[in-house]
C-alpha cells in the first residue's frame, strides 16, 4: 500500500517498502508494496524538494550563489520525440512476401498531458513487378493513413497528427501493416514476390508534453531522452553516491539510452540556445551542499535515505537522487513496481528482492509474455532470454516448451521447430487437442547473455493454389514454458557466467587513491559493464580499498584500477609487459603496450567459477577509451576500444588465437617462442649422439670380424 | 715323492677280507662308534658311500679321511699342492669331466703309464679311466678338494675368460656386452626424430597422440597385472598341497646330488645364517654340492668362511678377478664346478624352507620335460622392521605370490628373481650360464630359457631373506634391478619376431608389459604426478589442450581405477599369506612408487654411463638380521658340543 497526498499539500513522501512473495504453489514470484507514509507539509516545508523545484520552475528567488540565467520550462512545454531507432530497431524493420504486420511500442507517460502528437512514418517500398500493394497504418486499433506502393522504387513520409485518445495508457502501438498481391495471378508462391517495405529507422513519435507534466517523477522517468548525461559533483564521491551514479548508468544504459557521465555545474550551465526541444535527459547525484554552491535555493531533505526528485537542468527536465544511499533510489526505479512511485518526489528506504530459486522456471518467472498472434501459413515468436535473470548457481540445461494452438478444424497439423540463438534445438508436429509441448536439451556452451529463443509455427495448405487457404487460427507461447536447471551444467569462466550471481548482488571495488580527474571516466566504465552483467535493480555495493589484493572476493564484482588478483591467475597478466594477441601463425592482431591508452577487461575466476571482472585502463585518462557500450559477453578477455568491445575470446577454449607476452621471460614463453630452434637443436644433438655411437659400434666390430 | 705303486684296473675296491673304511677310522680315532653306526644307517639310506657321509656330517676332517682310505685302499695318498700334476697332461675341454669324476691325470712315469689321481676310487671312476685313458694306468689317492683347486689353478685364465664371454661369443644375441645393436639404436633414432618433427610440425596433436599412447599402455599394463591375479589365484592352494606330498614321499636315496652356489662379496657377517639354513635343509647333506663362491681379492670375506670350520660338503670357491666384477660372472665360474643334476643359488642371508629342495625335486619330476627351472617364492623375515621393509614385502608377496605364478599359467617368460631359483645343470650349461654383462642376470635368464624353448616353473616354497632397511641402500639396489630389466628388454627385443615365434603374441605382449612396463611405470609417474599437483595446485590452465574429453577419461580412470587396482592387488597378497597387519600399508604405495621412480632415473642415468656397475646392497643392516645370526651362531657351538 502506499499514499500519496503531494499535490494538495505540494509534499509528497512515500516511503515505499518492497518486497516480494510467492503467492501460487507455480513458482511465480509476485510483489507485494507496502508501507507508505503522509508527513505533515509544514514540517517538511523548508527542505521540500518540490518546493524548491517549483520554486525554480515557476518563480526563483534571487540569491547570491544563484547563476546569472534563468533555469526555466518553456511555457509551450517540452517537444519530444521517440524514434524506432531508439525502440531497438536501428536498422528499421522490413517486410516482404506481400504480407505481414510489424507493430512498435512507443513508451509514453501514463499520466502526462500532452498537447500534441505527431506521428512520423518513414518508408521504403520497392518490388520489380506491377502489383496491388499497400499500407495500412493502425494507431492503437484505429487506422490513421493507408497508402498504395507503388511498383519499383519509392520512399515516403507519412505524417500524422494524433488525437488525445490515442495517448492513453503506458504505450502508444503503432501497427504497420503490408498487404499485396501480383497482377492477375492470384495464386502463386508469395515467399518469392520479392518484394520489399522497409520502415526507416528515423521514424518517429512526436510528442508536445505540457510543461506541469514534466515536474513529476514518473513522466520524468517514462519520456526520458536516448541521451542521458549523468551528473556528479566534482569532488571524490562517497561510496554510496558512488554506488548510486553507477546504478543509474546501469539502468538508463539497460533502458537503451546513451549514456555520459558530466559534472554537475555543467548541468546548470547556461545552454547555447533556448529551445522547446527536449534532447538529453539529466540524472543527477548530488547533496544538498553541492546544490546549494550552485543553486542557493536548493534544499533537500537531509536524513532519508535516498530521495529521487524532479529537477529542472539546463537540458531540461531531469531527476535528481540524494540521500545518504541514493542507490536504492534507482533500484526502485528499476524494479517492476517503479510505477508506485508517484509525485514530484519520493523517498526510498529500503528494497528487498527475493531470488528465484529451484530446479526450474517458468517464462511467467521471467517476466516473459509472449503475444497470442494468428497463423496462416506461418508465424514466429522471438523470446529474449537474458542470464541476469537467471537464479545464481543453477544453468539451462534443456528447455520445456508449451505452445497453445486454436482449432481450426483443418485435418493437417501444424509443425512447430524451436531455435535457440540460431541453433535448431527441436521439432514437433504440433498436437491435435491442447497444448503441444516440446522438451529439448539445451547443448553446452549455447547459451550466452542474451539469448533469442525463436518458436516457429507453420502449416503448409495441402491441396495447394488458393482453393484451400487455410484458415488463421490463434496460437501463443505460453507461460507455463520453463527452463530446466542444473547445478552441475556450471558454464565455462565467461563474462555472461557472472550475470546470474551479479543481479543478486554486485559489488565494486575502486581503488582509493584513484585520481578525481579519472572518477567519471571510471564510474561510467563500470556502469556500462554493470548495465551488461546485472539487473538495474540489483544492489551495489561499493567499496574503496587501499590494498591491491583483495582478501576475500564476494560472489559478483566489478574491479576498477590497480588491482593484484595473481592469486587468482588472471587470463591475461598484465605485470608481463607488453601483450600480444596473435594467431597460432604469428600474426599479430591485437597489441597492449603499457602506457598505451587502453581498457581492458577480464574474467577473475575463483576455484574455476567466474567470480568478478576485473577492468584495467592504462595510459592518459582523457585518451582512455569511451564507448557506448562494453559488451561483455563470451570470452574471458576483451579489449575495449572507443567502438565497444573490438575483441573478446577465451583463453581458455580459443584455438586460433594466443596470448602472448613479447617481454615477459617465463621459461614457459621463452620455450613456446623458441619451440621449433629448440626440437631441432635437440634432434641434431641426438643425431651427433647416435652417429658417434654409431661409428664407435662399429669401430669395435671391424676389429673383431677381421679376427 | 713317494713312487706310486701300480695298482690293477679293478683298484678302487678294498680286498674281500680287508677291515671296512668305518672300522679303520674308528680304529684310527677319527670317528666314535655311534657316528659309525649312524654313518652306515645314512649311506645305506642315502645310498652314498660311508666315506662322503662322515665328511657331509663333518665328524671328520676331508684330507683325514682321504688318507685314510689311501691306506684302506693300499694306495698311495697324493697332496696335489705339494705335488701338482704335470700341465702337459692337463686339457682344459676335459676339466668337466675331471670335475664331475673327482679325478685328475697327474704324471706319466718314464715307462709311459699314466698316474690318475682320484678321490672317488671306485668301479665307476676304474671303467671311466679304462675308457679315456686305455688300460695302462696306475691310479693315485687324493683329497676332493686337492682335485678342486688343482682343476682351479690350472685352467684359471681359461675358466675365468669362459666365464665372462662364454655366452657373447657363442651367442651374442643374447649377450648384453653390447647393450644396444645398431639396428635398435637406428629404430629409437627414427621415433625420437618423428616426435621431434610432430612438435614442430603440430606439437598439441603431437603430445596428445603420444599422451594417448602412454595412457593405453598404463591401461595395458593394469589389465595385465590384473589377469596375472585372477590366473594365478586359481586352483594355487591345491597345487602347493599336492607338491607338499610329493616331496614328501621322495626317498633320500632317489634324490639327484644338489649344487648350491653362494656367490658373496664383502658380505662375512651373515655367512653363519645361511650355512645353519643349509644344515637344516631335509636333504641328504653328503647330496649337496655346496660352493662359497667368493671374489679371490675378498679375503675377509674368505678368512670368515675359512674360520667357520666347515664341513666337507662345503666349498670356498676363489673367483679370479676379471672384469665385470658380477655376481653372474661368478656363478658362471663356480657353474664349471658344479657337480649337481640341478643347481641352485642363495644369497648369503636367504633361509630356505628346509623342505625347498625336495619340493623342487619333486616339481621337477612332474613337470614336462622342457622344464628347466624352477622358481621359489622369495619373502622377508624382517617384513616389520620398519616401512620401508613392510612396503618391500608387500612388493614382493605381490611379484612373487600372485604374479609369477600368473606369469607361468599364462606361459610368458618369466623374468627370475634373484636368488631361488633352481636349475638343471646341464641345461645351465647348453645356455653358458648367466650373462655376466647384465646386473639382473636371472631376469634375463627366464626370458632366454622360454626364448630358447625352456620352461620355468613357479612352486610354492619360500625362501626369506633380509629386507631393505635403508632408503639409500634400498635405492641402489632397486636402480640395478631397474637398469637390469632395462638391459634385459632392449636384448630380447632386439629380434621382435623371434620373440614372438619362440614365447607367443601373448608372450611378448607379457614380457613388454611385465619387464618394459615396470620400467616405463617408474619413469613416466613423475611426470604425470608432476602434471597432476600442478593442475590441481595452481589452477593452472592450458593442460586441457594435451587432455581431450576421451583422453581425459582415459587418463582418470587410469588416475583412480588403475592405481586403485594396484593398491587393492598389494593388498591381496599379504592377506594371502594372512599377515593382516601389513594390509593398511598398500596405502602408502604411492610413497613406494616414488622411491622406485627415483631409482628409475638413477638407472637410465647409469645404463648410459655404466651399464655393467653392480650397485652392490649392503646385508646384515637389519636387527633381525644380527638375532638370525645370534642364532645361526648358537645353533653351530651346539652341533659343535
């Protein structure tokens, strides 16, 4: 239960308590929020951070440390606008063999108003032949543009303005669907029409949001740019504010949006340019001090544990986390029940996750929903599988696949085939009556991080032409669906390993004497890397140490800097000089020199079982590498460049590929690098042997034949 | 010198109405009444002549009892070393006759009539005589043992040479002098180059397939212990009753004459305890050729067996010094001495069962007629004194009780060990002895007696000895042993397929897994033992790439099931003997194996440098030793009181 009572009052605090219980004798983990509590406005009223939020939205009050600008909302609101390319479609979609549906989910806030919407639809259409091919656009249910293609190439924009019921819920679906036949020949085989429409990737959702909308949290949080500059103060963070900064690269990275890390004064610097366009969203860490020195109005409550506010930055909107355990602020946010937060603030005090556990799970435990879709011929479903959903300790050893079909009364059964990550796994005709269920074995080394499991459906009309078009019928992936799992199918030291004991908790390890100038850089690096191995509402903990070893490792870590962990013998050394990546043959692929600028991440295993990973950047820190993403995935090792993670491979399994150390003076190198002089040097000292034994037998028997 | 008078061709025979030898010596003093009266109870029984009875049972002194039946006889009695034979006489082909007749040519006089000297007088040793030297002969008294060391000096040079290189020159195949034959040195060069063109040419595939092959012949050789076992626990127990009964039932006067060879060398100590396990042997003494086969430059050694006052039956035999100083190169020497149907050889310290001989006997009796020897059981009398001694018992209950008798069901050739093991001479001889050159010279023996188409046996009568009881004089001698197996494999291989022809695939197979397998255990375990701690100490990576799934389970599974195999079968064969307190001790095997790897590579080291070294083991180290020899000591004064 919680309350909320901050609109009236212009106060709001929810102290919202977590967690979660199982309710059904399936297995199937659910929440339960209670706890909340209404505090008196007077009270409160002077470290009010929605005070003070709308204190310097709508009318701030001169101080000395105040900027000289204005920080304020156009009175227009704010424009803006969700590209497919940011719904995870980069490329765009496409859709052939005259026919198909391709729909989008455009997140929007549930409780926004929005003064206008415009649709923007960008296409490609093209096909050799002359036929009857057209578009349809749905938006919701409700059709908002058709258009005919015409034959060969051609590209339009569709533009189209929304009405306010369309904007109702958490999202707006955009369906697109493609139909079309070739001339006169009203049977023939359309999976070779080839034809194609392609939905370009820069179409979008255009919203206007109202400027009273944007002072609450959840729509804050909901409309959130794909840019996302996280600010910090410009001093040495604690390590819970530590900690907070890297939960909130972790979850805005997972949510898809790019990510970089900004002191906080460049928040509020003045902007180039007053625009109405919201850009780049802002989430920031900060104390009520570091407020103040830049915003004498600024006052946050002082003694919650965290706080998560609206905040208006030189941007635009943004939040603002506090607290003396901000973290837990984002975690909250992270977690399904994010949208009991409601208000222009609210306070966190404590989260609780409860672990799966058990020798299987269910998809309905994932959190996984498949949608009931009709089949004609054939239909598809691609299921996302991540390991940081996984229970710690356990791994997919095989998979139990329930399928729900219509009847549709057609004598022919369908066929049902399952892939994971493009790998053919099994094959069934479908059942007749009820559900269909397929077990198939999961083989060794299949699954990775992020595994796409794809469920294929069809049924191939028996009497051909068009007489006997089959009908549609309905069919789902269901719930019931479940992984079975495994303590001994334990996976080889991978990154992806680490994900399931890193979503219970993760804990990082930074070195204090790590430079101020490089804490941005570092925290941003681990939250990225953190984004990749474990879940957004996981808790971190955070810890600087003086020590280059650490003593005992916990179960999921992410290390930053100059760490000691030859104890536990790191894939790659990095106290061997320089590191050569090269093939059996010699080829050099891959060099890390010290003082070379890098970043570099690796596996740190215990007792065989990857326990944590171990980031080291070398060189200046303003050439350290600053990708998007760090991709950890397969592989023990991965060199990072600025485009990502350029190489990844394990030391343990790659045959193509060594590790060597040009520097370094192990009898074990100097023997590999020297093999061949070496075997050839001890066959021709053999051969000397023998040949002087050889000589010396027969010196002895020439005497003795000739007596 | 006195002239010898000419006696007729029937002399040897005292006349009808002369006293009987017994009477003169008890006239004479030298022997009492009731050793008379038992003297003639055993020639009867024995069916020995009275005189050899007296001189077994040492209640008179030899040169007495010669001159005395000189006088019984009315002939003259000649000291050979006051008077040696004239050389011209001598021929070095014939010293096997003259030593199996107890006779020698000793003169001629002017008138041309030879002078035989003899000390065994008899119608036996007359129709000899007439048949090698004709009819004019005049025959002569001495003492054995003036006819021993005549024959002694005077083929010296000729019986030494014999016996280093009678059997690389007559068959040097089979020799060791040459450790290694060109065409074998060629054969490892050729595998030595292949593997060194694998690791450059794909070192990984390389070392994975040499890997596989090492670990197929570590499975190899635990399935062929194990059929050992298995073979050798069938139907054991009754055929060591049988055998038992047999003996038994042998009377004293059908059993054959026995040579023993003691071969010694600076080992006086424990002299007394063999010869008081001699004494105690249930076999007729004035049967037993017993030849003290020691170095002639070890006169320690020589003066203690001198002191001892031993009786006739015993012989000190002096070894000229020649190289290689071995222990074969002096059985060979005292095997042309040997007067035995069979011949056996005991190390100073071994305390045969008093009924071995018998048994062996009567083994040879129901054995097929290729048998050629027969092997005893070896164990230890000292088996508590500490680890090393109870870890040696166990090692040998295991080779001895279970695995030889396996070896002999399953007909491959069995490697000898070192002391027990009996021969029939005149085979002994047809295969010129032991190889001088190869410092396991028995070993080598049992492969060439099956080699050659001879059989060995296994019976089961022990023989203990003393165990090691110091970890540095155990490694020498477990190094010579090693080097010797070594030795012995590269000479029977070095014609593969005379080996198979002449033993059986599973011959060979046996011999490959039983001689190259202990060897190539021993050198091989450190290195996997090496590669183990390291993988499991270090975590370290990268040996997966030598270790593919199926070899992976191929090499653990010989890891857990084949060493536990062997830790079981050590466990067996104590049990067999019912000494249960060893048992717990086979767990400690692995330290064991580790002492033999050591000594492993102290003997390739030495197979390159010095192939022919005898690591000589140092006796008499053991307390239980020294209470044997208080014993033997004791046992002795009282036979002398």
């Amino acid at each position: 239960m919680f309350c909320h009572n901050a609109w009236l009052s212009q106060i709001a605090c929810v102290v919202i308590r977590m967690f979660e219980v199982r309710f059904s004798g399936r297995k199937v983990l659910g929440l339960l929020l209670v706890v909340s509590a209404l505090f008196s406005a007077k009270l409160a009223f002077a470290a009010n951070p929605l005070y003070t939020l709308a204190a310097s939205l709508d009318a701030p009050t001169p101080s000395t440390a105040r900027p000289a600008f204005k920080l304020q909302l156009p009175d227009a609101g704010f424009e803006r606008e969700l590209k497919i390319a940011d719904l995870g479609f980069a490329e765009g979609a496409e859709l052939g063999a005259l026919g198909g549906t391709q729909t989008f989910y455009f997140p929007i806030a549930r409780a926004a108003r929005y003064t206008g919407a415009t649709l923007n639809l960008a296409y490609e259409a093209a096909t050799p032949l002359a036929g009857q091919r057209s578009l349809l656009v749905l938006v919701g249910e409700r059709v908002v543009a058709s258009r005919k293609l015409l034959a060969g190439s051609d590209a339009q924009r569709i533009s189209v303005a929304l009405r306010a019921e369309d904007l109702r819920g958490d999202f707006v679906k955009l369906s697109v669907r493609y139909s079309g036949l070739l001339g006169d020949q009203r049977c023939f085989d359309a999976r070779r029409a080839n034809d194609s429409l392609r939905i370009l990737p820069d179409s979008s959702l255009q919203l206007n949001v109202a400027k009273e909308s944007l002072s609450q949290v959840q729509n804050v949080l909901a409309l959130m740019p794909s840019r996302v500059a996280i600010g910090m103060p410009e001093r040495v963070l604690s390590e819970a504010e530590s900690a907070a900064v890297i939960a909130a690269i972790r979850l805005f990275r997972q949510r898809g949006q790019q990510i970089e890390v900004l002191p906080l004064a460049q928040l509020f610097a003045k902007p180039a340019a007053t625009s109405g366009s919201w850009r780049r969203g802002v989430v920031a860490v900060a104390n009520a001090a570091d407020l103040r020195s830049l915003q004498s109005t600024a006052a946050l409550p002082a003694t919650a544990p965290a706080n998560v506010s609206s905040w208006l930055f030189a941007d635009g909107p943004g939040l603002l986390l506090s607290g003396s355990d901000p973290q837990l602020a984002t975690n909250f946010l992270a977690a399904r029940w994010a949208g009991a937060g409601e208000g222009r603030a609210f306070t966190v005090v404590h989260n609780q996750r409860s672990a799966l556990q058990g020798e299987r799970i269910s998809f309905d435990q994932l959190g996984i929903a498949s949608p009931v879709l009709d089949v004609a011929e054939q239909q598809s479903w691609s299921v996302r599988i991540n390991a940081r959903d996984l229970p710690a300790g356990r791994w997919p050893v095989a998979l139990d696949l329930d399928i729900g079909m219509g009847a549709d009364g057609h004598a022919q059964p369908a066929v049902a085939n399952v892939f994971l990550n493009g790998r053919y796994l099994d094959g069934r005709i479908a059942a007749r009556e009820g559900i269909t269920h397929i077990h198939a074995s999961i083989p060794r080394g299949l699954i990775g991080l992020d595994n796409e499991l794809r469920v294929v459906l069809q049924r191939q009309p028996t009497g051909g032409d068009c007489r006997e078009l089959s009908p549609a019928y309905p069919a789902q992936v269901l719930g019931s669906s479940s992984l079975q799992l495994s303590e001994s199918a334990t996976p080889d030291a991978d990154f992806f390993s680490l994900a399931p004991h890193a979503s219970e908790q993760l804990t990082v390890y930074l070195r204090d004497s790590l430079p101020l100038a490089s804490q941005a850089q570092a925290l941003r690096s681990i939250g990225l890397a953190a984004a990749q191995l474990s879940s957004a509402a996981a808790p971190l903990q955070v810890k600087r140490v003086s020590a280059a070893q650490i003593d005992k490792l916990p179960a999921a870590f992410i290390a930053w800097g100059d760490f000691d962990f030859s104890r536990n013998t790191p894939p790659l050394r990095l106290d061997q000089g320089k590191v050569l990546l090269a093939t059996r043959e010699g080829r050099e692929l891959f060099k890390l020199e010290p003082g070379q600028s890098s970043l570099l991440a690796q596996v740190i295993s215990v007792s065989g079982q990857a326990a944590g990973v171990w980031l080291h950047a070398s060189g200046a820190s303003a050439d350290w590498p600053q990708p998007e993403a760090i991709d950890l995935d397969r592989g023990n090792v991965a060199f990072i460049n600025q485009g990502g993670v350029a190489t990844a491979l394990s030391t343990e399994r790659e045959r193509l590929i060594e590790v060597r150390y040009p520097e370094a003076h192990s009898w074990l190198d100097w023997l590999e690098r020297y093999r061949a002089w070496l075997v050839v040097a001890a066959w021709l000292l053999l051969t000397l042997v023998v040949l002087m034994a050889l000589r010396r037998m027969y010196a002895r028997k020439q005497p003795h034949d000739q007596a | 010198m006195t002239k010898p008078e000419r006696l007729s061709l029937s002399a040897g025979t005292p006349a009808a109405n002369a006293p009987r030898l017994g009477d003169v010596l008890l006239e004479r003093g030298l022997i009492t009444p009731a050793q008379q009266a038992r003297a003639l109870d055993l020639s009867r029984s024995w069916r020995v002549r009275f005189g050899e009875v007296v001189i077994a049972m040492g209640w008179t002194k030899s040169l007495d009892l010669f001159r005395t039946l000189a006088a019984h006889l009315g002939a003259p009695f000649v000291d050979l070393l006051a008077e040696p034979p004239d050389a011209a006489l001598l021929h070095a082909e014939d010293a096997p006759q003259y030593m199996a007749q107890l006779l020698i040519p000793w003169r001629k006089r002017a008138d041309g009539v030879l002078i035989v000297a003899t000390a065994a007088p008899g119608e036996e040793t007359t129709a000899f005589i007439a048949r090698k030297w004709g009819l004019d002969v005049e025959i002569v008294i001495t003492s054995k043992f003036d006819i021993i060391w005549t024959i002694q000096r005077s083929f010296d040079r000729i019986q030494s040479h014999d016996a280093v290189h009678s059997l690389s020159e007559r068959d040097p195949l089979m020799s060791a002098k040459q450790i290694i034959t060109p065409e074998q040195l060629i054969f490892i060069y050729a595998l030595l180059s292949l593997l060194a063109l694998g690791l450059i040419v794909s070192p990984v595939a390389t070392l994975i397939a040499a890997n596989t092959i090492m670990g197929l012949w570590y499975l190899g050789n635990f399935i062929f212990k194990g059929l050992l076992v298995w073979h050798s626990e069938q139907a054991q127990d009754a055929e060591g009753d049988q055998l038992s009964r047999a003996a038994q039932a042998l009377r004293d006067e059908d059993l054959p004459v026995v040579t023993v060879l003691v071969p010694m060398f600076r080992e006086p100590e424990v002299l007394p305890i063999l010869t008081h396990a001699l004494r105690n042997l249930q076999y007729p003494r004035s049967k037993l050729d017993i030849k003290l086969v020691l170095e002639a430059g070890d006169h320690e050694t020589i003066q203690a067996a001198q002191a001892l006052g031993l009786e006739g039956i015993f012989e000190i035999l002096r070894v000229p010094p020649s190289h290689p100083q071995t222990k074969p190169k002096a059985c060979n020497y005292a095997m042309r001495f040997a007067r035995g149907e069979y011949l056996v050889i005991y190390d100073a310290e071994d305390k045969p069962e008093p009924d071995q001989l018998r048994k062996v006997v009567a083994a040879f009796q129901r054995s097929p007629a290729n048998t050629a020897c027969i092997q005893c059981r070896l164990n230890y009398y000292n088996a508590h004194e500490n680890w090393l001694t109870r870890m040696f018992t166990l090692d040998y209950s295991l080779l001895f009780d279970l695995l030889l008798p396996g070896l002999e069901r399953l007909k491959v050739p069995i490697p000898l060990g070192g002391t027990s093991n009996h021969f029939r001479l005149d085979v002994l001889r047809e295969l010129n002895g032991w190889d001088p050159f190869n410092v396991t010279e028995d070993a080598d023996l049992g492969i060439r007696l099956t080699q050659k188409g001879y059989r060995v046996g296994v019976i089961d009568s022990t023989t203990y000895e003393e165990a090691n009881v110091a970890i540095g004089n155990w490694i020498r001698q477990r190094s010579r042993w090693i080097k010797g197996y070594m030795v012995t494999f590269l000479v029977h291989t070095r014609r593969p397929i005379h080996l198979v022809r002449a033993t059986g695939i599973g011959g060979a197979l046996g011999f490959t897994f039983f001689v190259g397998g202990t060897v190539l255990s021993a050198l091989l375990n450190p290195l996997y033992w090496l590669m183990l701690l390291l993988w499991t100490l270090s975590h370290a990576s990268g040996f997966e790439r030598f270790f593919p799934p199926l070899l992976g389970y191929l090499s653990l599974f010989n890891l857990l099931a084949g060493n536990g195999a062997f830790v079981y079968l050590s466990m067996l064969a104590p049990l067999r003997r019912r000494w249960v307190d060893l048992v717990p001790y086979s767990l400690s095997i692995f330290a064991y194996w580790g002492l033999m790897s050591v000594a492993a590579y102290k003997a390739l080291w030495q197979l390159v440098y010095k192939p022919f070294y005898w690591e000589k083991t140092q006796h008499g180290l053991s307390t239980h030793t020294a209470a044997e020899l208080a014993k033997a000591k004791a046992a002795m004064q009282e036979g002398n009181q």
